[in-house]
C-alpha cells in the first residue's frame, strides 16, 4: 500500500497543462498517523503571511484511543505545505476527550476563530470553539460546546462547522441527522455581529433542514458545507452522498443564508473516473476565497476506498455570479 500511495503521488504532482506546460496539482497527505497519506475535511485561512490549513486526522496506529484530532498545515502558495502542529484534546474538557475534527476557522480582530466537532459521542457531538492568536496554538471557549440543534426533524447532532459574516450577523451552518440517524442534511444558526461566539450567541434560524438531500447523486447525504460571499448572494459548496458512495461536490445559493436554491441538478465537481486518484470520491469541500478575492476550492478525495485520503484544491472562477472550473 505504502508503494502504491508513493507512485500515486509522484504520478500525481505534475499534470499536463495547456500549450504543453505542466500544471503542478496539489496533494497533501499527512502520514504521521497511520504511515500513509490521510488527511480530509480541509479549510485554510491566510494568516500573518501565509496559509494555514486546519483538518482531520485518524486516530494513531496502534492508539485507538488517541482519537480524532486536528491537524495544521501551512503554505506559502496554496501548493507546496508542511504540518506545522496539532490540535488534541485539551486537559478537562471532557467534551472532546474521545475526539475532535472537521475543522472550520475564519480571522477575526487578528485571531483566528476555529470551529470544531466533537467525535465519537454519537447523537450528542456538537460544535465547540476556541481562538488562537498564532494560528497553532489554541484556547477553547468556556461555554463549549457552543451548539447543538433542537427541534423533532434533527437527532440533536451537530458536525461539520462552517461560520461566515453576513449582513451583520455571523451564520454557522452545520450538518445533522434526522431521527432515525440515516440521512444526512443541513441546519442553520445565527449570533449577532458582535459575538464572542459563546453558546447563549447562537439561535437556530430554521426549524427543519435548510438542505436535504433530493437527486439520486446526493444519496442520503449532505454535509460539509463551505460558503463564499459573492456580491449580495451566499453561495454553499456542499458533499452529497456519504464518504466513498461515491460523495461528490454540489452547489446551492441563497440571499439571505436561510433559503437555498442548487444551481444545478447535477454535481458541480464529480468523482474521478476508474483508475483516477478520486475515482472514490471528490469530497468534503471548502471554498476559500484568498485576500485578493480569487477563489480556492479545496476537497479530499482518494481511489481506494478510504485507505488513503489526499487533500487537493483548485481554482473556481464565476462568470455572470455563477461559479464554473477550466478544464
């Protein structure tokens, strides 16, 4: 496996571009973990000169009991990264002591807020923050978790968090599950724009999914939502389908962060056809959109099933306020 991985990425790093050019495709694996490449659920800020990446990392070969856990990235080119720290669970809180992952940041008054689930709790994961005024080394809210959903059409989960400003007020789109645990959707909270995050800030804004999944691609799945602000509309990138079914990014947009309309009936980014290194999935996205307005979509994808998970991101262009990828 560990051979197999090695030519995949060597075969991987330099793509045939236009007019015979090569293209150099980002791949990031961490393999401090498990000894080969798997690292998902990505989301990078630009912070103090250069771009950090915060995502999941699988419990320790050999440690079950190490959990999920956080890791940290950083690049000066979107390209090329290095892992720079981790984010384990903190002495006393015993909210997160069997895991935490699904890692979504936003700069905020020269700190970089993280938003976080819990793992391995089952219906009673939740979302938790913590700030940080380096970007590695983080200290946790005292109210966390900072929420959780209500309401008969959710089992009380929350994962997969996503905060973004918007018309003064701060939205925290997170996924959830329905009573039964099986399908997958999408939920939303509000916390005015003076908020230091803490749990009694946030206020379910919608009592039922916001998005639930419909077209046969999405299976009984949505999550991973990532949103970027282009004039006055939200747009949300989000994973339809569970891990590996195969997932596959979709598009939805909205004018006020409540109602979403998808922009299309089929997948915006598909899964790589047999043999590809994405033929299992294309996943878990995260739109970044950089200092200089120009928009990133990150997402994790591998073709075999999960035994390995890469990190790739490529550029996302808009044309009349709708997004589009060169081919």
């Amino acid at each position: 496996m560990r051979i197999k991985t090695l030519l995949l990425f060597l075969a991987l790093i330099l793509l045939p571009g236009r007019m015979g050019a090569q293209k150099v495709r980002m791949m990031y694996g961490d393999t401090s973990r498990v000894g080969v490449p798997y690292a998902k659920d990505p989301h990078v800020v630009n912070f103090k000169g250069r771009y950090l990446m915060y995502h999941s990392i699988p419990p320790k070969k050999g440690d079950p009991n190490s959990g999920w856990n956080i890791g940290i990235a950083a690049s000066s080119d979107l390209v090329n990264w290095t892992k720079v720290g981790e984010i384990t669970p903190a002495p006393n809180a015993e909210y997160e002591k069997k895991g935490l992952c699904a890692p979504g940041a936003l700069v905020k008054d020269g700190k970089v807020h993280l938003f976080y689930q819990t793992y391995g709790n089952g219906k009673k994961d939740a979302i938790c923050h913590a700030v940080s005024e380096d970007g590695i080394h983080f200290e946790r809210n005292a109210t966390n978790p900072i929420f959780s959903p209500t309401g008969d059409w959710n089992c009380g989960r929350a994962i997969d968090a996503e905060v973004c400003e918007f018309e003064g007020r701060y939205f925290l789109y997170f996924a959830t599950r329905d009573k039964d645990y099986k399908i997958q959707m999408q939920g939303v909270a509000v916390a005015p724009g003076n908020t230091t995050f803490n749990r009694e800030d946030w206020v379910q804004a919608a009592d039922s999914s916001i998005l639930y999944p419909v077209y046969p691609w999405e299976g009984q799945c949505i999550e991973g939502a990532s949103i970027a602000k282009k004039g006055k509309k939200l747009f949300m990138f989000y994973a339809g389908a569970y891990n590996n079914a195969p997932q596959q990014v979709g598009v939805a947009e909205s004018r006020d962060g409540i109602v979403w309309k998808r922009l299309s009936e089929e997948p915006f980014l598909p899964n790589g056809k047999p043999g590809e290194w994405n033929s299992s999935e294309s996943g878990h996205p995260h739109i970044f959109t950089d200092v200089d307005g120009r928009t990133y979509l990150f997402y994790q994808g591998n073709n075999d099933h999960g035994k390995t998970w890469f990190i790739t991101q490529e550029e996302v262009f808009w044309k009349k306020g709708k997004p589009y990828l060169k081919k």
